[in-house]
C-alpha cells in the first residue's frame, strides 16, 4: 500500500518546476516590452516623437527644456509643415541618432540637419560665439539691445 504524503510531494515538485520554467521563458518577453515603451500607448507615433525629442533634452535643466523639446521633437508627418526639408531631416537625424542621450544626441542631430536661419532657431537672437550659427546664416540676427540705466 502507497502512503499520501509521498505522492503529493513529487506533484508538488513538478508544479514548483514548471513554474520556473515558465518565468524563465517570459524573461525574454520581459525585455522585448522595455524596450518599446510606446507599445500600449494610445498614440504610439506621438509617444515615439516625444521620446525622441526628450531624449535629446534630458541634460538640461526643466527652464530651458522646453524650447529644446520644440526644436528636437519631431512632428508626426511634414506634409504642413513651413520646412518640409528640415522636418524630414529631423525625422531621420533623430532615427539615426539612436542610443545616445543629451549633449551628444543633439550634437549628432544637428551634424544631419540642414542649415536654418537664425530666426528659425526658437526666436534666441544670435550670440557672437555661438559656433552653431555659421556666419552665412546670420542674416537678421542682431544682438539685443543693451538694458537701460535708470
């Protein structure tokens, strides 16, 4: 006659194994969700745009962000857009620029980017040694008047 307890025990074992075979092979679903963070959201295009953006932006500070984040974000289609050229540019620039994070992420968007007008660079005026504004696209880019003294 076979006694319970032993019984229950080897059942018991397999289930404990299965189970750990079963987390073993979601492990690699596990990775393949953090990787598109933008899966489930509802606009995924938008929400790639925006990381692209951010991802170009995250070094600096929340004050001088969000001009970086119009300038970096690309739009979702350039069909409207005033710079069709630049906005397709963009578009691949930040495709290309993949993997890389602030400084080094704008630099190397910037290096694809053709060139724009000063005015067109989020309405900062032109600074002497800004290396980014070449001397043949400064045209209309004047320095900003001195602040009076009372």
């Amino acid at each position: 006659m076979r006694q319970g307890g032993t019984r229950g025990a080897g059942a018991a074992g397999r289930a404990g194994i299965g189970l750990l075979l079963c987390g073993l092979l979601a492990l690699p679903l596990a990775g393949w969700a953090a990787k598109d963070e933008c899966a489930g959201a509802v606009a995924p295009q938008r929400c790639q745009a925006h990381l692209q953006g951010l991802r170009s932006c995250l070094d600096l500070p929340e004050a001088g962000r969000r001009g970086c984040l119009a300038y970096y974000t690309p739009p979702l289609g350039c069909q409207r857009q005033r710079d069709a050229r630049r906005c397709e540019a963009l578009m691949a620039a930040q495709s290309s620029c993949e993997g890389m994070l602030g400084a080094p992420r704008r630099a190397c968007v910037d290096e694809r980017l053709p060139p724009a007008a000063c005015s067109a660079r989020g309405g900062q005026p032109c600074a002497a040694d800004d290396a980014a504004c070449a001397a043949g696209r400064r045209d209309g880019c004047r320095r900003p008047a001195p602040p009076l003294d009372e």
